[in-house]
C-alpha cells in the first residue's frame, strides 16, 4: 500500500469505529436521496384505490353485460327489481351503476310516487 492510501484508510477507520454502519449508510441516503415526495404520493394514492374500493359497483360485484350495442351493470334477478347502469362503456355502466344505488328508489316507492 502507498503511504497516502494508509492514511486515508486509518482517516476513515477511525471516523467510523465504534459507530453504528448502519446508521451512517442510512444518513449518507437520506442526505444523498430526497423521497420525502414519494410518501405524499404514496399517500394519494392508498386513498385514491380505498375510494375505488368503496364504490358500490365494487362492493356488490354487480354483474356486467352487453345489453344490445350498451353495456349493463346489474344488481339484481332482473332489470324490474334490481339496480342498474347503462353505458357505452364498462366503465360508463359502472359509473353509471354507482348512481343509480345512490338515488333509485324501491319498484313500490316509485309506483307510489307515480300514483300521486
């Protein structure tokens, strides 16, 4: 070994001795890696999914099918005593199912409505 290369080994051998290795990498990453924007999108992007997740389309597991030249997404035996969507797409059905859960009324309720 050179003499500068031994006494840039002792230099960092003894900065480091008794210390935590793993410590100083996780430093030196931190220090040297900025991901501090990744846990915010990260963040965005758990919810983004748990709020998909929680659409009734989802939750229910409606059934999806082409109805004539649109897409049905049903739940329910049928289209009289069920909830559905319509769409040019699935993804329009769906959204379109989401919808109707939310404000359709019971077959009975709307005939009753209809009557007055």
């Amino acid at each position: 070994m050179s003499d500068s290369y031994q006494a840039i080994y002792d230099a960092v051998r003894s900065r480091i001795s008794g210390g935590n290795v793993g410590e100083i990498v996780a430093d030196a990453c931190r220090n040297a890696f900025d991901i501090s924007w990744s846990v915010t999108r990260l963040e965005e992007q758990f919810t983004a999914t748990a709020q998909e997740m929680a659409r009734p389309s989802v939750l229910y597991k409606t059934t999806l099918g082409a109805d004539g030249d649109m897409w049905c997404a049903l739940l329910g035996e049928n289209l009289q005593e069920g909830v559905a969507g319509f769409g040019k797409t699935p993804a329009e059905a769906m959204t379109a199912f989401d919808q109707a859960f939310w404000s359709e009324q019971t077959p009975k309720a709307r005939m009753r409505e209809a009557a007055r």
